[in-house]
C-alpha cells in the first residue's frame, strides 16, 4: 500500500491500494483509508512533548569546538544568551511558530516507524516542510503544480547571507528607531518617582487594565485584581514595575507615563514603567553585547548538523533556521539586549527587595528581569503563571537539565512558582520542580466565579436556547473558521436564537469582517453576558472558556484544525471539543447539555486570599 500525505487545502482523490495521512486538518469521517497526523500526536502526546523537549536541552549542550552552545554564548560570566534564545524559549501558540510541524514529524516518523509503506508521497506548499522531509529516504515530494515528483532542492549559499542581511538591517533599524523613540524620554524624564518605596516589587506588563482604571485614575488590574486591595488592608506599601505595552487603550508611552503619575497618587504604591530606566549607558551596553553576539555566532560553523534528532534521520535546521537569524543576528537580538542591560540598570540601586512577584510565562525578558534580580542581592523572586498552563503550551516544560545547562537555568528561573489549582501544582511537580519550590496561591483572574454561581440554578429553568456567545481568539485564522462554521449554520437555527460575537481584547473587531448581519457583536465582559448566555462558543486554546466551564453553561469547543491541542481544559470529563464541521453540526443542531461544574479545588478561588497573604508575609 501507497500512503500520501496531504498538506492542501480539501481532500485528495483517493486511488487504489492508499491510505491518505491529513498534515493539516482532522479526518471528517470520509472512509477508513484516512488518518489525521493529530490523532497520531493524541496517541503519542507524552512522548512526542518529552522528546521534543529533550532535543532544545540537548541542542543548548551540544559540543562546539570543547565548549557547550550555552557557553558560547555567554554575555556575563553565569549568564548565557541561550536561555533568551527563540528556540529555548519554545512560545508555540504563535502564527509564526514552526513548533507544530516538527512535533507532526516526529509523530509521521512515529507512524512510519509501525507501518510499511511502498512508497510514500507528500504533497505540500511549505517549503520549509519539504527541505525538513528530503532526509527521510522513502518520501517523494509531490510537485503540486505539474503532480510530477519534485527533485531534491539544493542550498542556496546566496539566500543564506541574504538572511543574514536581513537580519541585520532589521536589528540596525530597531536599534535607532528605539534610541529615537524614547530619546526625549531620556534627557527631558517626565517623572521622578523610583523604585525605592517597599519591600515587595511586583513586575508586569502594562496591559489588561480595565476601563475602571482609566476613568478613576486608580490601579485596577485584571492580571493582580484583589492582591492590589488586600496589600493596602494589609498596610504593605508595595513598589510596582510595568513593561509597556502598545494597545488601543494606550497607543503611545507619553499616555502610559500620564496613568502612571496618577496612579502614584496613592500613598501605599508606587509605579514605574520599566522603559524609564533607558539611558545612554544601557543603548550602549546594549551594542557591546550585540557585537560581542555577533563576533561568537561567526564562529559558530555547520551548523545544521546539530539540529538532528537523535536516533533519527531527520534534520529540523529548514524549520528552525529563521528563529536561529532573528534571535542571534536581527531585531530579536537588539530586544533582549536592551531587557538585559536595562534590568541591570533597574536593580544596581543599593535598595534590595525582600520579595518579587512577576506574571511567569518564560519570555525573554523574564530571564534578564531574574538574572539581574538574583545578581543584584535581591531576596526571593516569585513567578506566577497567571492563567492555566495547557499540555502543549511548551514554554512551561524545562525537562531534565545537564549539570552545566542546569546552573544557567537556576541563575534565570524563579526561586518559588506560584500556582492556581492541583492540576498545575501536578505539572510542575512531573516537570522537575522540587516540591518546596512550588507554592499554592488563589487563580487571582478567576476570583469572581463563585459570585455567579447561582447562574447555573437559574438556567436549569429554561426549556429553550435564544443566546449563542461567540468568543474571539487572539489568531485571526481561527476567528475566520469559527465564523465561517457558524454561518454555514445559521439557516438550521431555530428562530429567535441570536448569535453574540465578543472580539478578543488583542485582536479587534475592525481586523476582521462580519458578513452576517444576524451576529450581534458586544464588547462587554464575559460575566456580564453571562445570565443571558445559553450557549457559548470558542476556540480550545482560549482561557476564556473557564467561566463557561466552571459555571456549567453549555459550550463548544472548536479546535483550530492546523494547530495542536491548546485546550486549557484537556483531560477534563464531559467536554464538548469538536475537530471538524461535521462535528460541530451535529453538536450545535443536537443541542449539546450544561456540563457538570468542577469540584471546588479546581482552582483556588478562597475570596479573602489567604494563600496569597501567608506566600507574601513568608518572604517579608
């Protein structure tokens, strides 16, 4: 038997004696001779994410000259570039990752592994796919234009400095555009408040303020929401830094430096946006280390070699090669840079900190905030994931460490994490954190929860359906098949049902078109709608869905069909996740029933904080 593999858009003609393998889309039930490459990755799940894991710790220790990659890149003494590196740092749930197509590899590699096949085509448009599949001998790739079969694509030396070029010029243009920026800043500082005032710093990004804030003047966050009030009934002053963030609500530094001044009018915080700290000596430290990157990285020859996989013909350099670009040669480079030395900046003040509390998600800029902590004599830091940490979210597995990598590691990483429900704790525990490192706070953006559970009484009244919700994702090609699913759908509706579309806060009503005038569209909070809400739809990646789930309204999940499994809720009972529009019907039109809503130790949600009061006091 043949087996084709199919990376395009619809279902292939299936011929005599072939099995079709989908790279991008679930089976819809079309005959036995169809698998998806997801339910391969479902079967395999554990073993594909420890793999791949072991492979960015293994690529980070690998030998160069007698010296590890993480020690080539070292810009201080105990502090090595690679632990800010994109490929480190793993982000998958990102319309630019590649992360997705290599764990599909590993899995196809899996199945050919326990299935004979005589020949084997591929047919696909990513040729980043086909340079990555040309080492595994039996693949053909399918020349889809002419269905002849392609031939092998040979290197291109003069692409390879073009990307180089690129890169270059997009770090010089991000360095100058930066220093224009916030040149004024630096010579004409509008404010003069510093980071002196406490013994507790909380770090964040400057983002997810509610209208609240804007409108009174006064520090609401939907990232903190009740620490902010527990703090000043504890009488704790407490020093706050905000990486700023472009959004609608703050379009500009000057607007975000304006809330910061009124928000310092309260006696018991102090607040300061981080890009403050800039100054002509952290520009120039930025170059120094720039440089010195690029000086290392020059001598960094073959490099291809070392992204095989173990055991494995595979060679994953085609998939990883732009990462490899822009994180050590472009505007990646400058940016963690400029993180690196301004967070020296920030904490060569005499004034040490008893305690630090910053939002964990293990961006770059977390292991400069870390490692300038820790080398300045601070005392314990805290990293709190502030929402849950999903099973193919990548950025939350460190895996199993070599001894010089684990020292690197240690410098970076928090000395406590702080987390929401058992089924975080779990994770952490599976992934290598020490018991005591892990300590058990309430899920501070899903506090208000139990104040609406009464809801689920009230809807166990109604006899019929009238309100669909719609939650937006964060990525515009998921919105585009939710909406496009659910119109398809919209003349089985039964009449009065009403469809609400609530756009995501990062992704705005204005970048995508309603074509239906039937979807209402509503900018207010989820609970707001709730008591209305009958049904709810999302994306499977998207938080949003914890107040559906925990409340027991009816929902349905819609799982992107090019992406893996992002659910939050994966390995919960009676969860409606649908993978293709079949599916999605037949779950909709059957009126699909409230869920069972979760014990209460599902997330910690004690109102009066009590975990989150003995975690602070602990440390003071």
């Amino acid at each position: 038997m043949n087996l084709l593999i199919w990376d395009l858009d619809g279902a292939p003609q299936i011929k005599k004696n072939q099995k079709v393998l989908l790279w991008g889309e679930y089976q819809e039930k079309l005959n036995s001779n169809y698998i998806s490459i997801f339910d391969i990755i479902d079967n395999n799940s554990i073993e594909l994410r420890n793999k791949y894991v072991s492979w960015v710790n293994g690529l980070g220790e690998v030998k160069i000259k007698g010296k590890s990659l993480a020690n080539h890149l070292l810009l201080r003494p105990d502090f090595s570039y690679w632990i800010m590196h994109n490929i480190n740092q793993k982000f998958n749930i990102s319309k630019y990752s590649e992360i997705d197509n290599v764990i599909k590899v590993l899995g196809l590699e899996i199945y050919l592994k326990k299935n004979n096949f005589k020949d084997i085509y591929f047919a696909t448009q990513n040729n980043k796919l086909k340079k990555t599949l040309k080492s595994l001998e039996k693949i053909k790739l399918l020349d889809v234009s002419s269905n002849k079969y392609a031939t092998q694509n040979k290197i291109n030396i003069r692409q390879e400095f073009s990307n180089i070029g690129l890169n270059l010029f997009q770090a010089a243009l991000y360095f100058c555009w930066s220093l224009l920026k916030y040149l004024r800043m630096i010579f004409f500082k509008k404010s003069s408040s510093s980071l002196k005032n406490s013994d507790i710093l909380f770090i964040d990004t400057f983002t997810h303020l509610p209208k609240k804030a804007f409108d009174k003047n006064l520090f609401i966050s939907n990232y903190w929401t009740n620490l902010v009030e527990m703090l000043r009934k504890l009488n704790l002053k407490s020093d706050w830094l905000h990486n700023h963030f472009y959004s609608s609500s703050l379009p500009s530094y000057n607007r975000a430096l304006s809330l910061i001044e009124n928000f310092n009018k309260n006696n018991f915080q102090n607040h300061f946006l981080t890009e403050n700290y800039l100054n002509v000596k952290v520009f120039m430290k930025t170059l120094k280390d720039y440089f010195l990157l690029l000086r290392v990285t020059r001598s960094l020859n073959h490099l291809e070699s070392f992204f095989s996989i173990e055991g494995s013909k595979i060679n994953l350099w085609p998939l990883f090669k732009s990462d490899w670009f822009s994180s050590l040669y472009g505007k990646d480079a400058i940016k963690n840079c400029i993180y690196l030395n301004i967070y020296e900046e920030i904490f060569k003040s005499k004034h040490k900190y008893k305690v630090g509390v910053y939002l964990l998600e293990n961006q770059p800029w977390e292991k400069a905030l870390t490692y300038a902590w820790k080398s300045s004599g601070n005392g314990t830091i805290i990293g709190f994931p502030h929402t849950v940490v999903r099973f193919w979210d990548l950025r939350y597995c460190k895996g199993q460490l070599g001894e010089s990598l684990k020292i690197l590691h240690d410098k970076t990483a928090p000395d406590k994490i702080a987390v929401s429900s058992l089924m975080m704790r779990k994770h952490f525990s599976d992934d290598g954190f020490m018991s005591d490192s892990i300590e058990e706070v309430e899920a501070l953006r899903f506090l208000h929860l139990p104040n609406y559970k009464n809801i689920q009484v009230m809807r166990g009244k109604k006899q019929s359906r009238k309100n669909i919700l719609l939650l937006g994702d964060i990525l515009e090609r998921t919105n585009k098949i939710m909406l496009e699913w659910f119109t398809r759908l919209m003349p089985s509706l039964e009449l009065g049902e009403t469809l609400i579309y609530k756009p995501h806060p990062a992704y705005p009503l204005n970048t995508i078109s309603l074509q239906n005038e039937k979807i209402k569209v509503s900018k207010k909070s989820f609970m707001e709608l709730s008591s209305n809400i009958d049904l709810v739809i999302s994306s499977n990646s998207t938080t949003a869905v914890f107040e559906a789930y925990y409340l027991g309204i009816p929902f349905i999940q819609i799982q992107d069909p090019k992406n893996l499994n992002y659910n939050p809720l994966m390995g919960q009972n009676n969860i409606q996740s649908v993978k293709s529009f079949e599916e999605f019907k037949n779950k909709l039109l059957n009126n699909c029933r409230s869920q069972n809503p979760p014990n209460n130790e599902f997330l910690f949600l004690d109102f009066k904080l009590n975990r989150w009061k003995d975690l602070i006091q602990k440390f003071l």
